[in-house]
C-alpha cells in the first residue's frame, strides 16, 4: 500500500473515531490488537488483503442499539456496493442506506425490525436478509469447513473490490464481553495471520485484529437461536 495513500486512510477512519457516538470502551484483551494504536496502524501498512477496508470506512457506521450489529453491518456492505437506496428523510434529495431505511417492504418480509429489535439476529437470517436486497450472499457455517478454508477464502475476498464477508462469533472466546456480535472484516496481514474486524459497536470496543485462528475458533460456536448450528461468516457480492 502506497504511504500516502495509508496515511489518508488512517486518517479519514481515525476521524470516524472523533464523533461524539463513541464513548470510552471496554478493555481490550492482549491476544487482540487494536487498530487504533501504533501496532495496529503498522498491520494495515503491511497487509496483502485491504480492498474492503477502504470502502466500508468511508460507509462506517455504529449500530445503533445493542441488537441491530447485523444490521449495521450490512448497512455498510450495502453502501459499499453502491445498492440504489430507498429515500431517506434526513438525507433528502440525497439518500443512502441507514438503520431505518434499510427495513423495506421486502426486508420485512423476510426477518420484521420487531423480531431484530427484540432478539438480534443468526448468521442465516442475515444471509436471508442479504438476499432480500438481491445480493449474493453465502452462509458458510465454520463448523462446515476447517481454518486453512477459511483463512484462503476469505483473504481471497479481502483482496477483489466489491467482495465483502461479515463474521458472527462469540465475544467471550476472543476474551471479551460477552455474547454473539456480527461485523464485517476489513482487512487480512498474512505476516501476523490477523483478519481486521471493523466492530460496529464502536462504544464497546474498537476494531481490532485478531489472528485467523482465534477468529475461526470464535465462529466454530453453538448458536442457541439458530438451532445450536455453528456461527461463522457471509460472503457478499454484487
């Protein structure tokens, strides 16, 4: 990556960081590093895989309740891809996905705002989701590969425009608080093995990376609301 061209992008998403959503966050286990310190910056520089992360910084957003990460993270990959938007009334004439808009006729067709506002939602019923807005969205269960298949797959879509992957996993095997957490990952450094994830519940922790192998253990979880299945991750394109 360019110098110049990784200092702009630092800074543009570090200024994400400056608006008054974010609050002081939780303590960030050591077998995590955070992106916004010197260690974390220096990944970026290095990493093979960065496609993603200059598009969905420029859409990051907060989710906007404790249970709407799903949603905010497809609200991103949404933005990303350039999906026509339906009007927004804090926009107009202008418009863009948000954590309102994004609840269209067919969206609620397909999992209700009520039904994500009360109980979040599983990796399958984002994928649901995904397709709802015509993307092509695959649900890869982690239980149902292996790491080496994981980490290859999913560096190969961190490194071509327009493929994004979002991961569900358990907060509490990467050491922190606590339940299921949906974000999409940003960027992958083959030298430490570590996926970026952009966390979208900036008020909690920052985003982060985390080696492939922590990661993949953190999706290869039980889900209770997904009939105990495994979480794992989905790939999204055009």
């Amino acid at each position: 990556m360019p110098r110049l061209l990784y200092l702009f992008a630092v800074a543009a998403f570090s200024l994400s960081f400056a608006l008054p959503l974010r609050a002081d966050t939780l303590p960030v286990p050591a077998n995590l590093i955070p992106f916004d310190s010197t260690e974390g910056e220096k990944l970026l520089v290095g990493a093979e895989a960065t496609k993603a992360y200059f598009a969905l910084s420029e859409q990051f957003v907060t989710q906007q309740n404790q249970a709407f990460c799903g949603v905010a993270s497809l609200v991103m990959v949404l933005n990303a891809l350039k999906v026509p938007a339906p009007a927004s009334e804090e926009l107009a004439p202008f418009s863009a996905f948000d954590q309102s808009n994004i609840f269209t006729a067919q969206a609620e067709a397909v999992l209700p705002r009520t039904v994500i506002e009360e109980n979040g939602m599983t990796l399958d019923q984002l994928g649901a989701l995904a397709k709802a807005f015509g993307l092509k969205a695959a649900v890869r269960h982690a239980s149902d590969t292996n790491l080496d298949a994981f980490r290859r797959d999913v560096r190969a879509r961190l490194e071509t425009a327009g493929q994004y992957v979002i991961v569900n996993y358990l907060r509490s095997a990467l050491g922190q608080q606590k339940y299921g957490h949906i974000s999409p990952l940003a960027a992958y450094d083959a030298d430490s093995d570590r996926f970026l994830i952009l966390d979208v519940s900036r008020y909690k922790y920052p985003p982060v990376w985390v080696t492939a192998s922590d990661l993949f253990a953190a999706m290869n979880t039980p889900d209770r609301d997904n009939d105990n299945r495994s979480r794992g991750f989905l790939e999204i394109s055009r």
